[in-house]
C-alpha cells in the first residue's frame, strides 16, 4: 500500500491545504482568483490521480469538470465580473493575518485529530485524504467568515466544495451520482452566485456586504 | 401503462415547473399551478392504496408517506392562498409578469425538491433534493429584489450552502462507515440496506458523520444557534413562500435527520444521538421564545415562533420512545397546518396595510372581522391553548417528559410559557384597539385559512382512532 501511489496521493492532498492556507491570507482580489484556479488544478490532478490509482474512470470527468470550470471558468468569469464592478485594486481585511493563520492551524490540527482517530480501521489512503479533506472544507469555512466582500466569500466557499470532492473522491468505489451531483450543485450555485453579484451590483454599486449590513435585522 | 403514484408525484411538480415557465398570462398559471399541486396531493394519498417496492434510489414506507401527504396538502393549498395573494402583488406593481411566471415554476420545481427528498431511499440523492430546495427558495426569498431581500436571499443562500456541505461531509462519512460492512458501489448509500446492516458499521465514524449530519441539516431545520438565515428569509420573501418554508421545508430537513438517526439507533456503539438533539432543540426553544419580545415585524416574529415549535418537535423526538415520538409527528404535522395557515392571515394583513411594521397595524377586528379573527384563532392556536391541537402535542411532549427527566420538562414548559407572552403581547396590539394604517376590504380567499384552522380544531377536539393508530405506528418505527 504504502508506495508511490500512496505518497502521491498525499502529496497532492496535502497541497491542496497548503493552498488554502495561501488563499486565507490574499487581501487583493486578483491574487486570490489566481490562488483559486490553483487550488482547483490541485484538486484536478488529486482527483485524476484518485481515478487512476483506484481504476476508476469515472471520476476522469469530476477531473475534468474541476479542471474546465473551477480552474479556467469561473476565475475567468469573476475576473472580469471583478473588473467590470471595478474592485479589482480593492485591498480588504477583516482580521489580521496572524489571527487568521494560527486559527487555520488549530483548525487542521483539529481536523487530523478527529479524522485520523475515528478512522483507524479504514485504509491509509482514504483516511488522510478524509483528514486532509475536512481540513480543506474547514479552512474554506475559516475564509467564509473572516471575508466581508462578497467575491470572496464565493471564492472561500467553492474552496470548501473542493475540499467535498476531495473527500467523495477518496471515499473508494463511492457512486457516481455523488459526483455528478457535486458537480451540479457547484454550476448552480455559481449561476446563483452569478444572478447575485449582478443584482447586488444593481441595488449598491458595491460587492462590500458591510454595505449591506446596513440593512439588516429590524427596520426603524 | 398503470398508474404510478409515486412517479406522479415526482414527475407532476416537475413538468408543471416546466410548462409554467413557458406559459404567459398570470390567470392561467394561477389556475396551472394550483391544479398541479392538487394533481400531486391526490397522488400522494393513492400511495397509501398501492405501495411501490424500494429501489435502490426511491422508497415509500410509513414513516415518509406521512409526511409526503402533509407536505403535497399543504402545497395545495398554499398555491390556493398564493393565486390570490400574488394577484394583488402583480396589482400593486411589486411584481412584474416575468417574475411571477419566474415564481410559478420554481414553486414547483420546490415541491419536486422537496417530494424527492422524501421519497429519496438513497442518502446522496436525499442531499442533492436537499441543496435543490435551498437553491429555489434562495431565489424566490430573493424575488422582489430590494436592499432587504437580496441581503436576506444572500445570507440564506451563505448559511444554506455551508449547512449543506457540512451534511454532504456527513454523508460521504456515512458511506465510509457502511463500505467495509455492505461493500463497495450503490448498496452503501442505499437506506433500507444501511439500516439493515448498520450494527457492524464502525461505531466512531458513525457517530463523528452524525454530528456533521446534524450541524449540517441542523441548520437547514433552523436550529439555534445555526438558525441566522430563518427570520430574513421569512420576512423579506413572498409570503407563500414562507408559509411553505415554515410549514414544509424545516419538515424535510428534520425528516433527513429522523432517517440517520434511526441508523445510529441500530448500532449498539454508537452515541445515543437522543441527548444532542434534546439540548439544540431546547435552546432553540427558550432563545426563540425570547427572542419573540423585541420583534417589530409581524413575520419575522412567525418565523423565530417558527424555530421555536421546531426546537419542541426536535425535543421530542431527541427524547425518543413512542408516546415523544407520537407527540414529535403530531407537533410537527400541526405546527405545519397553523403556521401556513397564520402566514395565509398575515399576507392579509400585511397586503392591506401596505406594511409588516407591527406598529402600524391594529384594530384588525373592527376594519377586517374575518381576517383579524383568523389571524387571533391561528395565533392562539400557535401558542399552545386548549382545546386546538397544538395543546394537546404540547401536552404529551411535556407529560411525557415529566414522567422521564423532570428537570427538562421544566426548562421545556418555562420556554413555553414565555412564548406564550410574546406572542399574545403583540397579537393584542394587532387585533384590537383603535384600529391604525390604512383601511380596505380584502378579497382574499379564505378558504385556505379557515380549512387549516378546521382540521387543528378537530385534530384537538376529536383524533380519529384510524390516524391515531397510524402515527402510532410511525412512532414505533422511529424508535
């Protein structure tokens, strides 16, 4: 077990968070476009890797379907959405980079402990790329909340669904209709996220969701 | 060909949405939708008459076809109640014919998610009708598109999707936990075959994939302290709509997280997932029951009353056991029939007075008798008094209680008690008084309204012995 497939395997799983480590601390939006397509080519390649250690054509597609539209797509279409909204030179920062990194820390130390305890049955290879997975969704959530900007809100959660697709890829001889599914949900939410950007840009000239803030809870 | 009732209801709600989202003219698809949804309901019954075999990705047995029935009428009837409220919203320019037909079609593309969901016998294709839900009604919480609906429509679609993947994680864990024990491919997410086999799954991972189920699914039932998204969306989408998210949709996910408790239920190692539900259901009740005091608008306030019948039904079925058990299906199926029917009144009322600001309603009795009147008997029916059917779940939820761990009982009936206040606080201000806003007729059906009000009455007067013993059979299932 433990050969050349393994310790690929690992490797490309453990990038993956390193990755999302480096999304966690981008204040410019460009720059964190930029790192997403290279978390979802990360991700490309951990799944095509997946499909051929596991002899698993099908999951060949949710390779391709991460390489084509989370790598190339949809950072193509937010760069310009970004451009056109014309937040490119936006600088945004909730909390400090520290906090944020020593949280992330402790978030994957946590995920390692969990996973990796509660799995001491299952095979290595499905056990740190679970580990490694609930890292990558935890980090992504960690993104989600430290980010005001709706931009990169989307950006923290499709990082999330990656670290999902991780861990149905490393769950072996899983059905296909799981990641049909996921990669379904994730051209939906886009097209959501789409239609919201637009309509948030209609209503506020901005993507800053303080600005909206302002409108939250009780009226008057 | 024969008639197949479970393909009907699947495949009614979905060909609707497509044809109502061709069709013009907002007569028609008034009238289309309410006759599909009514289409679907009486499929939904015949399921009792002829009950298909499971497959490996559908499945009818008693525990889902109870709630397929309340869902699919409640479905029905909120389309009655809509084709006259969204009338009157296309009237006063707050909608435009585009988005109405827009609204249609994913009002039935919501019931297919959520009949699917049901009817789903396979965990992954349960999460996928699951986000489909959520994704329809983020749109139409969205629809009106102003500052409030698109923040409100944005954090939804946010906290929606986050609970979702935490449930997707779940599900990938439970499909771990069954591999080495059914084997490799369909079987391990297939749930008749899991609940067969669950007393060899790996008793650790069972449990951590619970706790993500719960988080995840948790947040979709609304529970405190994952229930941000539920007020703004009640408040600031159509009101139909949150007639079917209070009433059906919290169901659903509730329901999703019935079905993997059973399976932890089964293993005789794994956490009991009683306890875990007990305290997120009673947090959610005494913070929701507080959290009724502040409120200036009239929906926001169902809502948070919204979670906190939801944490008492979640409460009852953490407790387990089959008088809880029949206490949580009977709470469940009446809170869904009042608070529809309450949101029926307060569309109303809040058509009429051009407003949903507390403040500046009142007097409803003297302007609107009808109206007002139904609204004051949906609200006493919500809080809980005798002799409507919301008492007399109430009533088991806390006998039954007391007779196990009193201590919880008295938490449960202190949070009661203080929703109670809440709610007839503000129903006073309302219904009575000088009478406040402007003043017009209504021309709403009432039909809707007062057929839900009905059935709580009889359901609190008078059970027939039939449906008695048939949740009674529901609760044994659900252990």
């Amino acid at each position: 077990m433990r050969g050349l497939d393994f310790d690929i395997a690992h490797l490309l799983a453990g990038t993956l968070v390193l990755i999302s480590f480096l999304q966690l601390y981008q204040d410019r939006l460009y720059a964190l476009l930029n790192i997403f397509a290279l978390h979802a080519l990360v991700l490309a390649l951990s799944v095509a890797w997946q499909a051929f250690i596991q002899d698993a054509p099908h999951l060949y597609v949710t390779a391709v379907l991460a390489l084509v539209f989370k790598a190339i797509v949809i950072p193509v279409v937010l760069h310009r959405i970004i451009v056109k909204l014309g937040i490119h030179r936006e600088i945004e920062q909730v909390v400090g980079v520290g906090p944020v990194m020593l949280a992330g820390i402790g978030l994957v130390a946590l995920s390692m402990v969990v996973m990796l305890r509660v799995t001491q049955d299952a095979d290595p290879l499905a056990r740190e790329d679970l580990a490694f997975a609930l890292a990558v969704v935890l980090l992504g959530l960690l993104m989600m909340v430290t980010r005001r900007n709706a931009v990169s809100q989307v950006v923290g959660f499709m990082s999330l669904e990656n670290g999902l697709v991780l861990a149905a890829t490393g769950a072996k001889g899983m059905p296909l209709v799981v990641e049909i599914s996921i990669a379904f949900s994730i051209l939906i939410a886009f097209i959501v996220i789409g239609i919201f950007l637009f309509r948030i840009r209609e209503r506020f000239d901005t993507v800053d969701l303080q600005a909206l803030d302002r409108f939250r809870g009780e009226r008057r | 060909m024969r008639f197949d009732a479970l393909a009907a209801v699947l495949l009614i709600p979905l060909f609707a949405a497509a044809l109502l989202a061709l069709l013009p003219g907002y007569r028609i698809t008034a009238r289309l939708n309410v006759l599909a949804t009514l289409a679907t309901f009486v499929s939904a019954v015949s399921l009792f008459a002829a009950r298909p075999q499971p497959g490996p990705y559908l499945l009818v047995d008693d525990l889902n076809s109870t709630f397929i029935v309340l869902t699919t009428f409640v479905g029905f009837t909120t389309s009655v109640f809509s084709a006259s409220y969204i009338g009157h919203e296309l009237e006063n320019g707050k909608l435009t014919p585009t988005f109405v037909r827009f609204y249609h079609a994913m009002y039935q593309m919501l019931m297919f998610a959520m009949n699917l969901a049901l009817v789903a016998n396979n965990i992954g294709v349960m999460w996928v009708a699951i986000e489909l839900a959520t994704l329809t009604t983020v749109m139409m919480v969205g629809i009106y598109r102003t500052h409030e609906a698109l923040e409100a429509a944005w954090k939804y679609f946010i906290l929606g999707s986050v609970g979702i993947a935490l449930a997707l994680f779940g599900t990938i864990l439970i499909y771990m936990a069954a591999r080495p024990a059914v084997g490799e491919g369909l079987d391990a997410m297939v749930w008749t075959t899991l609940i067969k086999r669950a007393d060899a799954f790996d008793p650790a991972l069972l449990n951590v994939a619970f706790v993500f189920l719960l988080l995840g699914y948790g947040t979709k039932v609304g529970l405190a302290p994952l229930h941000a998204w539920l007020p703004d969306a009640h408040a600031e989408g159509p009101t139909p709509i949150s007639a079917v998210l209070s009433g059906l949709l919290l169901n659903v996910a509730l329901y999703a997280l019935l079905r993997f408790k059973m399976l932890l239920a089964v293993n005789p190692a794994a956490l009991a997932p009683g306890p875990l539900m007990v305290t997120l259901g009673l947090v959610s009740l005494v913070f929701a029951a507080f959290m009724l005091y502040r409120r200036r608008d009239i929906k926001r306030m169902f809502a948070y009353s919204s979670i906190e019948h939801m944490g008492i039904i979640t409460f009852a079925f953490g407790m387990g056991g089959p008088i809880a058990n029949f206490a949580g299906l009977l709470h469940m199926t009446m809170h869904s029939l009042t608070k529809s029917a309450i949101f029926f009144a307060v569309g109303h009322v809040a058509q009429i007075k051009g407003t949903q600001r507390i403040a500046d309603m009142g007097g409803l009795t003297e302007t609107n008798p009808v109206l007002g009147w139904g609204l004051i008997l949906g609200v006493i029916a919500i809080a809980g008094m005798p002799p409507l059917g919301i008492f007399m779940s109430e009533f088991l939820v806390v006998s039954s209680t007391f007779a196990r761990s009193p201590a919880l009982a008295l938490i449960l009936v202190f949070g009661l008690l203080v929703g109670i206040g809440g709610l007839f606080l503000r129903l006073n201000t309302i219904a009575f008084g000088e009478p406040r806003g402007p003043v017009a007729t209504s021309n709403a059906s009432y039909l809707p309204l007062f057929s839900h009000l009905a059935l709580v009455l009889m359901a609190g007067i008078y059970m027939p012995q039939a449906l008695v013993a048939w949740f009674q059979s529901v609760a044994k299932l659900l252990g």
